[in-house]
C-alpha cells in the first residue's frame, strides 16, 4: 500500500485482478471502527499495454501528481514495466524496466524512482535473468522521464553473499526490496535468496557493494527455536545455522547513524528445475562438526538424535564436506527475528533472537506457529515458525518504533528502538478471527477470508499524525490472504 498524505487515499495493489484500489481514509475517526471500501478500481488491462498481467507494488509522489506502480511482463523473465498514473488513477505514461520489478518507490526528494528488478528464473530454469535495479528520474514531465539500469558486478560481492547455486553468480543475485535514506543519496536493496544487502550511491548513479548477513547459530542462549512439528511448544537450542533472508527492510537514524532494519522471512530457490530445499531427513549423511556452533561441542553433537528434526527444511547448497560427502552443519532458512544493522558498515548491532516465539508462546499459546491458510498449533515450527515479513518505522510522540508484520501468525511486533543495540519490546497486535480454522474455497476470490479477520500481512505503511486524517499516528496493514486493509490507531 502507497498512502498519499495530501488527498488522503490509499492505493492498495490488487493481485486478484491484476490493478490497484484507491480508498479514502478521510472518513476516518479517532477511536471508533470504520469499514472503508474501495472507492475506484484501475486495472492494468485498461492501459493497453501489451504482455502485462500482474502488478507488484505501488508508490506515491512526495509532491506530484503521480503515482508509480510494477507490472510485471506476462513472461516474467521478459523486461517488465513502471506505469505512472496520477492520483485519480489515469494513465499517463510508461517506463521499461528489468525482469520481474519486485519493488518500487520514490526517493523522499521526489527525484527518482528506484525499482528493485528481482530476475527470477522460470519454472525449468532454462532462463534465469540477471537482476538490476533501474533508477528513474521524474523530475520532468512523464512522458519524458529516462530510466538508468544499474547492474552488478561480481567483484562487489563479498565472500559471505550466496551465490553457490544454479546459474552464474550474476543471474543468481535477486533484488527484492528498496529503502532509501532520508537525505535521498543512497539506496539499500534487500537481496533476499543472496542473504545480502545492496547498497547503491543515487548522487553517482552506480552499486557501491553487496554484503552478505552470515547467519544465526541456533544453538546460542537467546537463539533457541522451535524446530520441530510435534503440536506442542518447545524453544530449545538446535544445532541449525540459519540464514538471515531479509524481505522488506526499512531505516532508521537515532544519533546522527543511519540503520537497516530486516525481517528475517526466509525465502528458497525452489523450482521445478531445480530446488535447494530439503528436510533434514531426507538430505543424506550427516557428520556435524562442532566447530560450527557456539553451544555444542563434539559429544554432544555426536549423541544428538536427529531423527527429531527429520521435517525440517535446510539448504543442501550448505555445509557439506565436499571430500567426506556428509554435512557438517545444517542451514535453514530464515531467522524468525529482526534484525539491526549499522548502514555504514553492515554489522550487525541486535537480532530478536527467540522473542517472537516467546512472546506469541506467552500471549496466545493455543495459536504458536500457525500458519495463514489454517488454525493449527505448531504447525510451521519446521520451516521458518512465524515468518517476519515486512518491517517499518515511525515515530510517535518522539519516540521511534518498529513495525514488524508476522505472515504466518498474522500479527505485528512493536519494538522501542530508542536504543538500537537494545530495542524493547512494547506490543503483539492482531485482528485476524482464530476462531475461522482454515479457509474453504478460492483464495483469491472478492469473498476469500471475509470471515476470518485480517490474515497474512503483506505490506505495512505508517503514518504519522501530522499526516493522519484522525490526527494520531496510523499504521497500515495489507493482508494477502484476508484481502483486507486494517489501519491501527496509537495513542
């Protein structure tokens, strides 16, 4: 969702039927509910534009009369587009982009137009696009806007990006998500399947570098999970290492430094050509080795019955002695926590550990690792639990926050970020219905979910009260599954 302060709409995509809706949150009161429908519906099919059947994500002009939005190619591995409307939804014009533009948004001057052009490859990976990030300038008038494409080199990888997979490390890199620092110099891209971060130079038009996260031992105090499916709750150390895979990162500055957020999601290479994915009891001989985990050692290791954690997933692309043939260490995917990094240097300063497992365990046992489409306790402990997906900040009375949208659980943690090294812990929102146990019929249809609340969120947007209809801060919250919007009040 894109939400454009000045008319107060929303813009909220609409993959069911390929367009976006335009609601009003003008009619929005403070401290009472307020169903809001769609006001107008575009649909990329009215453009005209040939080859075009999905769209990825919206954005709003900080000033103009424009709204950008990503369509991708009807071949998704064929150059996509941005289309620009403005704010009653007209056409007014288009840009051509990289493969699969993921993600797109402007600047905070009103400049750019950055897209995150993701490159997935088709489903027999016989084509695997390189991905690149386009930078649009906007500063004319739309039918003269240019576009660069930006693309990477492999001497600005550094040693710990994952790139240890199908294709040449170039097609493997996949841009996914953008944020952009206040002062609109630099760009930071979430490259999610490379467990890496982009950073892009906007004022010389050029990629600086990608680093990658590293990983989380599992086996660490504060690191504990819950890997194993068996209907109960138990948050214990695992001698699993997993990979970061950051979806939709944000920052923020407190002190004069500039931090990267990220969700921790997850996400594989997992096609029918090729699939890194597999669960532990199928991935063959298995010899861990001590020396790649901080709380085991060898005996302990040795006398681990891992026939406990047979349905978790790892990747087979790590931790295998190439001259024994067995796996020394075993690599999931996704940290179940957000995490801080230092912008400047890539380091990390916190990571949430085991808390959205705790919290969720405290506050609503009965639905610990559910997952989106289904009510059932425990269900997602073998393969990435709550799955943080989306994260942003905001301020309210002075005070920074931190969103952080859970896909599977269906809630959003806030955090004090007051101290970056520290952030505190404040609340668990949700509004899906958990007493809907699983959905029955199309997903994708107008009705799917009606009944259930708010399930899955995809996309958060705040809003501070200077710029809310009801005076107080707002957060927005996309679901995909629910196909709903809710819009939560602070006070």
């Amino acid at each position: 969702m894109a939400y454009d302060a000045k008319t107060q709409k929303a813009f909220v995509t609409n993959g069911a039927v390929s367009g976006f809706d335009i609601l009003s949150f003008a009619d929005l009161e403070s401290g009472k509910f307020t169903e809001v429908a769609s006001q107008k519906r575009v649909l990329l099919s009215e453009f005209g534009i040939e080859n075009v059947d999905s769209i990825t994500s919206i954005a709003v002009h900080p000033t103009k009369d424009l709204v950008a939005v990503a369509a991708v190619n009807s071949s998704k591995t064929d150059k996509g587009y941005i289309v620009f409307v403005n704010k009653t939804g007209e056409f007014l014009s288009k840009v051509q982009v990289g493969a699969l533009p993921d993600m797109v948004t402007f600047t905070p001057d009103g400049t750019k137009a950055l897209v995150a052009n993701e490159g997935e490859p088709n489903d027999d990976y016989s084509v695997d696009p390189e991905g690149s990030i386009s930078v649009i300038d906007v500063t004319g008038e739309p039918a003269k806007f240019t576009v660069k494409e930006l693309k990477f080199a492999e001497d600005l990888l550094d040693e710990k990006v994952r790139v240890s997979s199908k294709g040449t490390k170039l097609q493997q890199l996949e841009p996914e998500y953008i944020t952009v620092s206040e002062d609109s110099k630099t760009a930071y891209v979430s490259m999610q399947e490379n467990n890496a971060i982009a950073t892009i130079d906007l004022v010389e038009g050029k990629v600086v570098d990608v680093k990658g996260l590293g990983v989380i031992d599992h086996s660490k105090p504060g690191n504990e999970m819950d890997a194993i499916k068996d209907g109960e709750i138990k948050i214990e150390k695992q001698p699993i290492l997993t990979y970061y895979l950051p979806d939709a990162i944000s920052t923020f500055t407190a002190g004069g430094t500039t931090y990267i957020i990220t969700p921790n999601e997850g996400d594989t290479r997992d096609w029918d050509g090729y699939s890194e994915e597999k669960k532990i009891g199928k991935l063959g001989e298995i010899q861990l080795n001590e020396n790649n985990y901080a709380g085991y050692t060898q005996a302990e290791l040795d006398a681990f019955d891992l026939s406990k954690l047979k349905d978790f997933k790892v990747t087979i692309e790590s931790g295998k002695n190439l001259e024994t043939g067995k796996y020394e260490a075993l690599y999931g995917f996704g940290g179940r926590s957000f995490s801080i990094f230092n912008a400047d240097t890539m380091e990390l300063v916190y990571d949430s550990g085991s808390e959205f497992e705790s919290i969720i365990a405290q506050a609503a046992p009965d639905y610990f690792n559910i997952d989106n489409e289904k009510v059932a306790k425990d269900d997602r402990s073998s393969s990435k639990g709550p799955e943080p997906e989306t994260a942003v900040t905001g301020i309210i009375d002075e005070t920074t926050y931190a969103f952080i949208a859970l896909e599977r659980f269906s809630g959003i943690m806030v955090y004090d970020l007051t101290n970056p090294e520290a952030p505190k812990f404040v609340t668990l929102l949700s509004s899906r219905d958990f007493s809907v146990t699983e959905f029955a019929g199309d997903l994708k249809g107008d009705d799917a979910g009606k009944f259930a609340g708010d399930v899955s969120p995809e996309g958060l947007q705040f809003i501070p009260a200077d710029q809310s209809p009801t005076g107080k801060a707002l957060l927005a919250a996309t679901h995909e599954i629910s196909g709903t919007v809710a819009v939560y009040e602070f006070e």
